[in-house]
C-alpha cells in the first residue's frame, strides 16, 4: 500500500498515462490470455456460444445468430431458457446457503437474502402477481427505490414470462404515467416510501398521483418499507405486498419456458425527442451478454462480494446489480441510501464491513468524493478490493487516478467501461486480466465487438481525431427494438451509417470519441439532445416541453453545460410571453414544472430570461452556441446568426449569474 503522505508519489502518478493491470490480479483474473481477442474473432459469432454457455439451457438453442432480417437480428435461436431459473434455481444444490444479496438501508438496517431466501420469496412473489391477473407478456411496471422487493418482483417477472419495466424512483408521477401508458401496463408494484438523508419520504403518493394519469384499469402490489414512519392507506385495486406474499407462503411456481428471444424486460430511456423510447430487451441473449460481461470485465465470482453503487431503476442496475451478477452466484450488495449520510465515509464503511471485492460506481461520484478528501476513505480498511469500475460518462484522468490510487491503493485495476441502456452491457473497455491502462480512454472495443470511430461519411478518422462511435456488427445483448416502434428503431439507430442496399448495417450509439493508435477509444460525450447529468441520461427536448409547459412561457432551449460533480448541469434558456414578468417566482415556477414532469434529477441549474434565442437563417435553435455560452467556450463566428446580437446579451447574463 502506498504511503498517502507522499508528494512524489502523487506527482509521479500525475504524470504517469499508462498502468499495467497487477500480476496479483491477473493470476487469479477469469480472463487473462490476451489470444481471447484473436479467438472472438476469428470464430465469429460463433465465439458467443461462450457467454451462451455460462447459462443453463432448457433446450439448446439451434444457431448462434440469425440475420435474416436485419437490424432485427436474432440470437440464440431455437434456444429456451427462463432468467429466474439461471439466477436462482441452478445455483441452489451448490450455494443455496451463500449470500445472493446483502442489502443495507441507509438508517443502518440490514437484510440478507441466501439463495434458497431469495429463491423462496421470488416464488411466492411470483404466485402473488399471477393471482392478481398477471399473464405471460404482460407488462408489470416497478416503480420502487433501492429495496430488496425491487429485484425480488424483477425476478418472480422473469419466472412467470411477464416483462418488467423498471421506471427510477427519483421519476415524477407524471413520467410514470406516461412509461405506463406507452407499454399499456396494467400492473404496478412501489412501495410506500424510502429515507433520504434520514428522513422517510412519501413514494406511494407519487406513484398514486402517476396512476391518477394513467388510462387504463391498474392492480398495484405495494411494498410497506417505512413500517410505523409512514402511515398510507390502500387504495381500490391496490394491495400489500407482505400480505400477499402470506398468502402464498411456501408457494412453488415453475419458471415459465421462454425462448431466447422473448422479451425479458423494457426499459425507457431518454433521446432525442421528448417520448421516451422503450427499449426492448430479450431472455436469451440479454442474459448471455450480461453474465459473459460480468465474468470477463467484472471479474465476478461466486465466492465474492460484489457492489455496483448505481441504482436499479437505471440499465446499470438491471445488468450488474441484478442479472449478471446473480447469473453467476456471487453476492451482489445492495444500499439504499446516499454516499454521505450520515457521513461522507458511509461507502467506504460499507466495503469494509462486508468485505467488497469489486466495486462498480460513477464518474460522477467519483468526482464527489475527490472534493470531500483522501481522509474519508484513508479511515477504512479497503484492502478487500480487487478490481474498480467506472460507467455512465466520461471520467477524466484526474479521477481516474484518484479512484486508482486512494481507492484501489495501486492494486486494483480500473476499468472504464462504456455502453449504453441499449446496449444491454459493456461494449468498450478494457479486459482488467489483460489490457493495459489508460487513464481517460474507455479502451478497445471487447473481443467479438466490433466498434470504430467515423467521420460524418462513414470513413474511419486517423488516429486522435474526433468523430462518432458506430458498432458495425451485432451482439447478443442488443436491443431487439423500441417496444411497439420498429421504424423509430430504424431511424434512431441505424438510419445515419447502414447501406441497406449492400446489407450493410451500423448502430449509431449517437456518441462522439476518438481512437488513438493502439484502438483505445475515448469516448466524448453525446452528439445528439441528450443531457448526461450525474450519469443520468435525460432528453433536452422533455426538459424543454415541461418548460414550455408553464404559463407564462412562450419558447425554451435547453442545453447542457459543465459541471465540476455532476459532469453537466442543465442550462435553461426561456423566452417569456408578452405580459409574463421576469422573476424569482417565474424561476422557481419553471424549476418545479421540470421537477413535476420529469423528477428533481432534471431541475435546471441555471434559468436564463433572454428575449430571443440565437437562430440560424432557417429559424433552427442554435444549440452548440447556447452549450458554448454555458460551457463559457469559444464562439467562433455568429455572424451568420439571423439575430447575432442576442448572443452578447445571453452571454453577459450567463456571466452575471
Ligand atoms: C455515456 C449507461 C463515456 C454515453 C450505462 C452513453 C459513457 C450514455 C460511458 C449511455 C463511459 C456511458 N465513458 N461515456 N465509460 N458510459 N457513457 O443509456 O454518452 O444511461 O451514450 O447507459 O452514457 O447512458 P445510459
């Protein structure tokens, strides 16, 4: 361990761009022959059939990919399998007694699920929502926080055929209506509240509120998390979880057959237009890719104690809280709460007294704890860490380091892994047995991954120039579709690089980066409307549609500009109608129309009255400038502006906040 005190150990590691994974690691690492990257591909797409295989299969499936009608490729065809079944049942004869989820809530409360625990209350779950009506391919929705229930009602989904769609607590009532609605969902499982900071906050009447906006008939199960804290009555068509459960005490439920391409679950995410999209995920290559993902990259197993610090109600928690993780038997750790309650250390204390091997956390975190200081961390014993792990936005040298050496204390490798909700799971990264590492760089593209950077033609750039990421062949974990939109689909992803004439078809994640000369890859953020505040993704146009939504208001722009913790904070530039008054109560208006419609995760940072908004000639918003002025960059030339003038004065406002 190296000494905290020592100022040329910091210099040295200031300067130092390149790590080599330690030898201590790569002994034990599941992944270490560097020939893994000529093998995928070389067999490819053979080489999946080794994620297909750390799965049970009911029947085996027939062929590994199917492209018959592309972008809608199919994998694992003819294959059946149930997801519950791989994350609990196989693993019972072997290590029904081990710990599948260790949990803490954020007053200090604890809750551990063995295997055969989490196995019987999934059943009895399962029995529950099938006598309340749920059938194969109805959608159950979960609105809930990070409480054991939530993977608990995703896997008794799972057992019984029934897709899950996970919207994130910190959502508005209003967004939960709407996610209800587009996947005509007439089941709800929440609960009636969580703590925050200490105190228990009121969830059911959110979720109650989201119901009130749904147009449809609806069963809700509700989950009592606050006990005696919080006093709520059931409403007509609602239910209490425990009583339910009760009532099927001891219940065996078979895990339903799925094919390998029946959906396992949907999850909304932001783009570019203000409906959030469905994304739709499968049982059989879904599964494969997380738990392959999670063995190579993660390092996952059994015998360890793993933690992924995201939340469930996000695609980083679906894949590395939930289905990897508990795909391969290890003990996956769950908290409820904040990083600094009831003090800045309480992470670090949590990898101490459970021991973590691996932990899996955010950019932006990350930075948070940079800023509160070494000496939260230096109070604990972090010794049991093996490997560390970044996802959801760029992480800049600085941090990375940071996490490397007062987290990992020099002996853990770091892997900076980029993918996306459609994505399924990781996609570029290093391997942490093999890869060498550079602080910055996500790294290459995973063996069987076929990833470039492009120029707006589709040509790959040179070395260190910036252009977009494209993935030019499939992989298991892809989205399938946008529930209920193929042609959205086609257009979202694949309409800017494929040449379908010639059958050539490339995702476009919508991300900008560059490659250097070993194929690292940097990713920069973006390119489309999408906003990525503390590694949530949010759509500019749904922030501006709440805006524009608020009397008073006649036009919005929003934009993201940087943010020392949260990566980027949201930037609203409003237009007033003649007659509305400038004021702090119109802000403070503004900020809770976002908050109603979307969640507090989206509240504007900064509200900007400006009397017109910078447009070209045409009449289009020029949304780079506004991002320029909020990022306090360069403009360049606005000549071309119809109204150049407007600029200066934006600007000055901007300055003068
Ligand atoms: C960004 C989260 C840089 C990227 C798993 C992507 C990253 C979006 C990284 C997806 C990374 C994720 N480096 N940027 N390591 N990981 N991103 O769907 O812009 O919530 O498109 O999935 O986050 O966000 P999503």
């Amino acid at each position: 361990m190296s000494d905290p005190e020592d100022p040329q150990l910091e210099a040295r590691l200031a300067e130092q761009e390149t790590f080599e994974p330690p030898a201590e690691f790569v002994e034990q690492a599941n992944v270490s022959d560097p020939g893994i990257y000529e093998a995928f591909a070389d067999a490819w797409p053979a080489c999946w059939e080794r994620a297909a295989d750390l799965l049970d299969w009911e029947t085996d499936y027939d062929e590994v990919l199917v492209e018959d009608d592309e972008p809608f490729y199919e994998w694992f065809v003819g294959g059946e399998l149930n997801a519950s079944a791989n994350c609990l049942d196989r693993h019972l004869d072997e290590r029904g007694e081990d710990l599948a989820i260790q949990w803490e809530g954020e007053l200090g409360d604890t809750r551990r699920f063995t295997y055969r625990e989490l196995h019987r209350e999934v059943n009895e779950c399962a029995a529950a929502l099938r006598e309340l009506g749920v059938e194969e391919d109805d959608v159950v929705t979960m609105y809930m926080p990070m409480i054991p229930e939530l993977p608990v009602a995703m896997l008794a989904c799972a057992r019984i055929g029934a897709p899950h769609s996970v919207v994130f607590a910190g959502f508005s009532a209003e967004a939960l209506a709407t996610r209800m609605n587009a996947a005509d969902s007439e089941f709800l499982v929440t609960c009636d509240g969580y703590y925050r900071r200490g105190d228990a906050l009121d969830h059911v009447s959110k979720a109650n509120e989201g119901l009130a906006g749904v147009d449809h008939g609806t069963t809700t199960v509700v989950v009592d998390r606050l006990g005696d804290d919080l006093d709520h009555e059931l409403g007509d068509d609602q239910v209490g979880y425990d009583d339910r459960l009760a009532e099927h005490a001891g219940a065996d439920v078979a895990p339903v057959t799925r094919d390998a391409e029946d959906m396992l679950f949907l999850m909304y995410t932001s783009g570019t237009t203000g409906r959030p999209k469905g994304v739709k995920h499968t049982t059989g290559g879904y599964l494969s890719y997380v738990a392959w993902t999670s063995h190579a990259v993660l390092d996952v197993d059994p015998a360890d104690t793993y933690w992924c610090a995201a939340d469930i109600g996000w695609i980083t928690g679906h894949s590395y809280i939930v289905y990897g993780p508990l795909a391969l038997g290890t003990t996956s750790v769950m908290y409820e709460g904040t990083p600094d309650y009831p003090d800045k250390d309480r992470l670090w204390e949590i990898v101490d007294t459970y021991d973590v091997t691996q932990m899996y956390t955010a950019p932006t975190a990350i930075r948070a704890f940079m800023k509160w200081g070494e000496k939260y961390p230096a109070g604990h014993d972090l010794s049991s860490l093996r490997l560390l792990g970044t996802v959801g936005e760029p992480i800049n040298p600085k941090a990375w380091k940071w996490y490397y050496r007062h987290i990992g204390e020099e002996s853990c490798p770091v892997v900076d892994t980029w993918w996306q909700t459609e994505t399924g799971g990781m996609m570029i990264t290093t391997l942490p047995g093999i890869g060498t590492m550079k602080p910055g760089a996500a790294g290459p593209p995973l063996p069987g991954i076929g990833a470039q950077v492009v120029d707006a033609d589709g040509e790959a750039v040179a070395a260190g120039e910036a252009g977009y990421l494209t993935v030019q062949r499939p992989w298991p974990g892809m989205l399938r579709t946008l529930y209920r939109n193929d042609e959205r689909f086609i257009d979202e992803y694949w309409a800017e690089y494929s040449d379908p004439e010639s059958d050539e078809w490339v995702y476009f994640p919508e991300d900008g980066a560059k490659i250097d000369g070993d194929g690292y890859v940097t990713v920069l953020g973006r390119v489309d409307d999408v906003v990525n505040v503390s590694g949530h993704r949010l759509g500019t146009m749904e922030i501006e549609s709440a805006i524009v939504a608020v009397e008073g208001v006649a036009e919005a722009a929003a934009v993201g500009g940087a943010h020392d913790v949260k990566g980027e904070a949201v930037y609203a530039y409003v237009i007033l109608e003649d007659g509305a008054e400038q004021s702090d109560d119109m802000e403070q208006r503004i900020i809770q129309g976002v908050e109603d419609a979307i969640g507090a995760i989206a509240r504007p940072d900064t509200v900007i009255f400006t009397p017109e908004l910078p447009k070209t000639r045409s009449g289009k918003i020029m949304r780079r400038l506004l991002e320029d002025i909020a990022n306090d960059d360069d403009l360049g030339n606005t000549s071309t502006l119809r109204n150049p003038d407007v600029v200066e004065d934006i600007e000055a406002k901007v300055r003068g906040d």
